[in-house]
C-alpha cells in the first residue's frame, strides 16, 4: 500500500478573484509573477496551459468580475497568463 504522503495529485487551477483580495487583484493584473523563480514560473505556466486545455474541452468558459463589474472570460486571461509566465525554465 502506498502512504498517501508520498501520492503527488494536481490541484485545481484557482482562477483569481481581483474583487475579493489584494492578493487575487494582484495575480489577476499579472503582479505576482515578478516574485516567482524561473521553476515556479514554469509550473504557473503549466498549470495555467492544463487549465486553458480543460476550458476549451469542456466548453464552458467562465467570467473573471473585476473593478466595476467589468468582465474578462477566464480563456483570455489565462492566454495572457501563459505569454507572461513563458520565460520560466527548469
């Protein structure tokens, strides 16, 4: 038997926010990135371009609020989100 310890399972892609906290007004503007090692970017690149593929599998594309009530749909946003996390190496 395996110990669940050692299972490594992916997480959702949470997608931000930017009403909510700093932090998701912050990942939604793209701030984040500035901080995160060349593997940390890869892996936001990667987990970002699993996201965009299930989107576009399963239809359905949902709606990031942000300031007044303006919409962005998530597929644009994660689009932007893989051209500025592309630079990430292992």
């Amino acid at each position: 038997m395996i110990a669940s310890a050692t299972l490594i399972r992916p997480r959702a892609y949470v997608l931000p926010q930017p009403c909510d906290s700093e932090a998701d007004f912050r990942r939604f503007h793209h701030l984040d990135i500035n901080h995160l090692s060349a593997l940390q970017l890869w892996a936001e690149n990667e987990a970002a371009g699993a996201a965009l593929a299930a989107i576009m599998r399963g239809g359905a594309d949902p709606v990031i609020v942000y300031e007044n009530g303006r919409t962005l749909s998530a597929s644009w946003w994660l689009r932007e989100r893989l051209e500025r996390t592309k630079g990430g190496r292992t």
